[in-house]
C-alpha cells in the first residue's frame, strides 16, 4: 500500500521520534515537561483516538486514547497492514478505498472543507463506512497539524487542532448512537456509557497513581510515569477498569500533569 500520510506512519500512529519514549533522552528542541511536549502528546492522543474509531473499537472511559473500558462496534476487526506476505488484509484496502475518495474530493472542493463523508453518499452508505471515514478524514487533518508545526504556521495549526476535536464529537456521537441502536439492552448500554458510571473507577484509580507519586521522592512527573506505569495496569484489575499497557506510561504522565496543573 503507498504512504498515506505525511508524518503519520500507515497505521495513523505518531512518530516514535518525536514522543522519545527513554525518560534519560536528550529531545532537542522540545523539552520534557514543556508545553511542545504536552501538546506532542496531546496529538498522538487524538492519533490513537481515530485509529481506535477506524478499527470499531469505542473507549467510553475517554475517546482521546485506550483506557478503561472498551466497547467494540459491529464491524470490529484487528488491523494489521502488514501481512508478512506482501498481501493487503481487507481493512487494508477500505482504508486505502476510503483515503482515495476522500483525497479526491478535497482536490476538487479545496483543502480548508472538512467532514466530507456527510457530503458523500460513497463515504456514508453505512454506519462502519461514516464512522471510517470520519475517522479518516481526522487523521488527514491531524497529518495536516503536523505540517503547520513543522512549518511554524501556527494559527494554520490552530484551526486544525480545533478541526480535529470536532471528528472527536461527531465520532464519539456517531459511536454511541450506534451501539445503542445494535444492543438489544438499549437501557442497560445507556446506563454504561452513564458520565458517572464510566469514570468512577478511573477516577479512582488516577486519585490512587497521584497518592503513589506523591508519596515517593521522584525527581520528575516523566520519571514517575515511567516507575508507576505497570504498576497502575494491575492496579487497574483491582478497581474493576482497564488501562491499556501501551498507553500506560502517557496516561500516568497525563494524570500527574494534570493534577500539578490543579494544584492537587
């Protein structure tokens, strides 16, 4: 399959160079702790979100990145782009089915127009064909995002950002109506994807990995997340929730700084 994106590997996954995963590495330009970082991450958040959407895969703890619990829409299926055997898995090519329809109709209707899959029978037929195609077109935009800070364009790159959260909502609304509509215990679905019912035990256990942090001397936010990270996957178990292994040491990062940034 030919490169899709820019800057985004053909998984729609950020980067690796520009996340620097070795808590003792030097980043350059960009520092840990620092703003460009936070906003780094932020976007390789909202990366995973989309790619999470693309897979029919629903986060109802957060839909910026896997933690929690996790709901499979209809068409759920493991995407794979690399066989191993040079032959195209068939996610593949409703990916590449999808980035086509969508680039040709940006060609014609101009770059600044997004959310083309309502405007586009070919890209809203089904629910899995609209929820892929949203998800799509917000890896495009977040691809575009890159460009612009590469290119220090930054009110460019604010308009995307902002483009960026609005698929969040169109995709996150999409998902829930979707799942409710295919769960045969409509009441029981809603009551799940209830704001108090899902972050309850979330909450709990970011309240548990701040108190772990505050009680040890560590000399940074970025080193804790890195010491705190497995242990909070098994203490997940324990709060009946999930946290995603992958994605552990970001979203232990994301609850220190959030909780700095609170003062608690």
């Amino acid at each position: 399959m030919p490169k899709i994106f820019k800057h985004l590997d053909d998984q729609g996954r950020f980067p690796a160079h520009l996340l620097r995963r070795n808590p003792e590495a030097e980043l350059g330009a960009v520092k840990w702790d620092s703003k460009e970082q936070e906003l780094l991450y932020d976007i390789d958040s909202l990366a995973d979100s989309a790619v999470l959407f693309f897979r029919g895969i629903y986060s109802i703890e957060s839909p910026y990145f896997a933690c929690g619990r996790l709901l499979e829409l209809p068409w759920h299926a493991d995407y794979e782009p690399d066989c191993g055997d040079g032959t195209q898995k068939p996610i593949d090519a409703e990916l590449e089915d999808i980035v086509s329809t969508i680039s040709e109709a940006r060609c014609m209707a101009g770059e600044q127009y997004h959310r083309l899959t309502y405007l586009l029978k070919e890209l809203s037929s089904t629910a899995k064909m609209k929820v892929q195609s949203l998800a799509v077109e917000m890896l495009l935009t977040i691809d575009s995002l890159l460009d612009d800070l590469e290119k220090q364009s930054f009110v460019s790159a604010l308009c995307q950002l902002s483009e960026v959260y609005k698929y969040v909502s169109e995709l996150t609304v999409t998902a829930q109506d979707i799942l409710v509509e295919s769960s045969s215990d409509a009441s029981k679905l809603l009551s799940k994807l209830g704001t108090d019912a899902r972050h309850k035990d979330m909450r709990r256990l970011q309240e548990w990995v701040v108190t772990e942090c505050r009680a040890r001397a560590f000399p940074s936010m970025h080193k804790a997340s890195f010491t705190l990270a497995d242990q909070a996957v098994a203490k997940a178990r324990e709060f009946g929730t999930r946290l995603s292994p992958e994605r552990a040491q970001k979203t232990v990062y994301d609850w220190l700084r959030s909780a700095a940034r609170e003062g608690k």
